[in-house]
C-alpha cells in the first residue's frame, strides 16, 4: 500500500513538472502546486494527505466536538484523495451521514468507530493482542482492536479476564504470550497491566479507563497504579486512549 502510495505521489510531481515544461502552467504556478501538496483546505479543516507517507499512519477523524456535517465531509475529501477513513468516537448520526458520502462505510457500535478501506493488507509481522479487564472495559478495547486492524495488523482480542479472576487470564497465557504487542485496557484499580508485564517477555501497553466507582476519579487511579507499575516494559497512554495505543502497538508489529 505505501509502495503504491509513493509511485501516486511521484506520478503528481511528473504532472505538475510535465504542465511547467509544456507551457501549462507558470513557474509560481508550478512551485504554489508543489508547495501546497500535502495540504488540502476545507475552511472549517486543513486535511493532512501526506501524513501516511511521512509517518506510516494516515490523517484520522476525531469525531468528538465536531458536528455530523464536518464528520462527513471530511470524511467524504478523504475519499476522494484515496485516502482510507477511520473516525473516532462517532456517533450513529455521524455515521448515517459519512454513508450516504462513502456508501461502503462501516461503523462498529462498541467502540463508537467509522471505517472505510480501499485494500485490506494484513502485515505479515505478527498480531497484536488486545486484552480488557472487564466488559465495560470493552468500548475502550474494541476502540484499540478496530484501529489495530485499519493499521493493518493481525488482532486477537481476549475480554473480561480481570484480576478478580485470575485463573481467566492464565487460560489465555498461550495467545498473549505469542503475540509481538499487548495492549491491556483495565479500569478500576488497573492492576492488569502490572499482571501482565510480570508474565511476558513482549511490550505492554497499559490504557487506564474511565470505568469505576467514585475514588477511580474518572480513570486517574488506573492511571496512576499503570504508571506507577513494578512490571518493567510496561508503558501508558492517556484514559480511554485505545486509538493512541494501538498507533504505538502498530509501530512497534512493524519494526
């Protein structure tokens, strides 16, 4: 797919060289185009099509604070520059509206997501396995799981294996001691993390949720017990951040 993207991107440049050279275009002309790519403006959003190219992960939409119009127009420019879709914390009328643009949109209710592919290439690295404490963990989960797999890795998910039930995790041990990274989502009291380092020898990546009673204080208890973990090879992202984790766990699959 980034083979592909690079030969598009180099095909753009020969047109705008190509349209100079001809007498198309002028000079100013020619150096604004190759200036401004990368850069498409939309007034309310400036979308970024070069980003995949530059960073290895593509320009995602998160829905949160934007209305159903702006979620589906952007939605629908990156469309139209080839550029795969996935929104973030979206809701259904998000989605409705992204779909009446980009009719093959999908959405996945749990983990408030919208998607859309042009290919669908697995890396052939290895899988990423994605382990929630608890079911209400599970938004957060499918969260990490759905942006693992738009990034184009191999996931496995293994829910509701939490402290409280130790011997639930241990029946798992074989899948997620196989996989390259862990992605352990727990709120609560976020033990699971530090649990997990102890018995493994690959990177964890603990996300604290918001999930617990009055003292978890909106998910900075786990936060806290995660960064405060004995476990080495433990690292943390920010609450409820499943997509930031699985951006990281995707880059390291791919080293």
């Amino acid at each position: 797919m980034k083979t592909q993207l690079l030969k598009s991107n180099k095909m753009k440049i020969q047109e705008i060289l190509d349209n100079y050279k001809n007498g198309n275009i002028e000079l100013t002309n020619a150096l604004q185009h190759l200036s401004n790519r990368g850069i498409d403006e939309m007034g309310f959003a400036t979308i970024d099509t070069d980003r995949l190219k530059r960073t290895g992960m593509p320009e995602v939409i998160y829905a949160s604070g934007k209305t159903v119009d702006q979620v589906a127009q952007i939605a629908r420019r990156l469309y139209d520059n080839k550029i795969d879709i996935l929104a973030t914390r979206a809701t259904i009328e998000m989605y409705e509206a992204v779909k009446k643009l980009v009719p093959d949109a999908e959405y996945n209710e749990i983990a408030k997501t919208i998607s859309y592919k042009f290919t669908h290439p697995i890396s052939n690295k290895g899988y990423i396995a994605v382990i929630a404490a608890g079911t209400s963990d599970m938004p957060v989960a499918e969260e990490a799981a759905i942006t693992a797999r738009f990034l184009n890795n191999e996931v496995k998910t293994i829910y509701d294996v939490g402290v409280a039930g130790i011997h639930r995790l241990f029946n798992k041990l074989d899948i997620i001691r196989e996989a390259r990274v862990v992605i352990v989502v727990a709120g609560m009291e976020g033990a699971l993390a530090s649990v997990v380092g102890g018995l493994v020898d690959k990177p964890i990546i603990g996300v604290p949720t918001s999930i617990g009673y009055g003292a978890n204080f909106q998910g900075l208890s786990a936060l806290l017990s995660m960064l405060n973990s004995c476990a080495s090879g433990v690292s943390v992202v920010n609450i409820d951040n499943g997509f930031g984790a699985a951006c990281q766990a995707s880059l390291i699959n791919k080293l």
